[in-house]
C-alpha cells in the first residue's frame, strides 16, 4: 500500500495491482476510515477497483500532513480486516429469457453450458462493487465464475437496451441506460440503476455487493421490465 499525491487538493492510496475480492475487501474497509478520520477536511472520496482517490480542502491542511493523517489512519486497517463495514447486498432481479438475452447462446456453446447452468453460476454468488465508470450509473461487479468467464464481443452493438445483465471477461455488469457496449449480454433487470430523484442518484455504490435473482418474465413484465 502507498500514498502519492495527485496535485494540491488531492491524494491518492494505492493498495495493489490485481483486481480481486481481497482488495475490494480492503477498499471497503478503509472507506469508513478514512471518512471518520478525516471528516473535518474530506471534501470527497472515490474509490476503484485498487485504489481510493482522496480529495481534501486545501484551505484547512497541508498535503504533507493529510498524508500523514492518511498513513495513522491506514495503520489501523489491520484491526478492522475481516470487518464487512458495508451491510448492503442489493438485489438485482433479471429475467434471462431468450428475448432479452442476446447472448445467452453464443456463451453456452462456447462454454459448453445450458442455459440453466449459466444462470444458476450468474446467481450464485453475491459480487463485489469494484468501481463505478464508463456511463453514470455502470457498476463493474466481480468476479464472475470461471465457467462463464467470456471476452468482450470482437464489435461492440450501436445500442445496448437499458437494464441489460452482461459479462466481460470475469466481470459483470448492468447497463443503467442504453449505450453502445461490447458486453455480452445474457439477460435485463427491470430495475433502474439510475435514479436522479434520490438523492445518492445510483442503485449501488463502491463497497456494496450485488446478488442476480432469476425471475420469470410473467414477474420481469410486472417490474415494468421492457421486451425489445
């Protein structure tokens, strides 16, 4: 773990180079820290998939010793690892049926799979929030099996509708509007991941874990969920 400054209002603390659960765990744990420990000069925090970007006021500290409250407040992380700091698992309910899901059969031939079988893996497990990006709202979510690991489409789609459950390589994803993307897709939540009436604007955030739940299209349909 290192600390390097950005520029004069911002810090940013490196804790590795893979992307895995370990440090999205750790990411989780010093979030709380760091917003308790430094709460007088904090003006934002934004965590990713390895890292925490730390924005303070300028007017209130020097950037040396924000450093050094960073490093006092970092040392403290051994005694809360293991400590789950984030309560939320947010559900997601998906319909994975054949007119939503517009990869579903390239990934079961590929991956010598049944539809049933790539689903029950897509469900299994809740997933780690690794960074929020690309379009407002998009949650990078990891890490997927290795059974239903599959790399971006060769050409990414013009449009992909919104709501759109897709796998990139060992992460999955929803889509919180209609954007081009290269995912590939295997089903669509009728759940909005943007709302711009609340006042947090996204469905999850860094830190949360997200669980997929199958549901019938008789319920996706019920949900307000769109075909098409």
């Amino acid at each position: 773990m290192k600390i390097e400054p950005v520029n004069e209002t911002s810090c940013i603390i490196y804790f590795g180079e893979s992307i895995n659960d370990e440090n999205a765990d750790t990411i989780r744990c010093a979030i709380p820290l760091i917003k308790e420990s430094l709460a007088d000069i904090l003006v934002d925090i934004i965590p990713s998939y390895t890292s925490i970007l730390v924005i303070y006021d300028f007017r209130k500290v020097k950037q040396r010793a924000c450093i050094t409250r960073l490093t006092d407040c970092l040392t403290l992380l051994s005694q809360h690892s293991g400590i789950n700091h984030s309560n939320r698992v947010i559900d997601i309910p998906t319909y994975y049926g054949d007119e939503v899901a517009l990869d579903m059969a390239y990934i079961c031939k590929s991956k010598g799979l049944s539809v049933e079988q790539v689903i029950e893996l897509h469900c299994q497990k809740a997933y780690n929030v690794y960074a929020i990006g690309f379009s407002p709202g998009f949650a990078y979510l990891g890490s997927v099996d290795d059974k239903i690991k599959i790399s971006r489409k060769p050409t990414p789609r013009l449009s992909v509708p919104m709501g759109s459950v897709g796998i990139a390589d060992d992460q999955t994803a929803v889509y919180p509007s209609s954007t081009p993307g290269g995912w590939q897709i295997i089903g669509r939540t009728p759940i909005k991941m943007m709302d711009f009436q609340s006042e947090s604007l996204t469905k999850v955030s860094v830190g949360d874990k997200v669980r997929f739940n199958s549901i019938s299209k008789q319920q996706y349909l019920e949900l307000g969920g769109i075909l098409g």
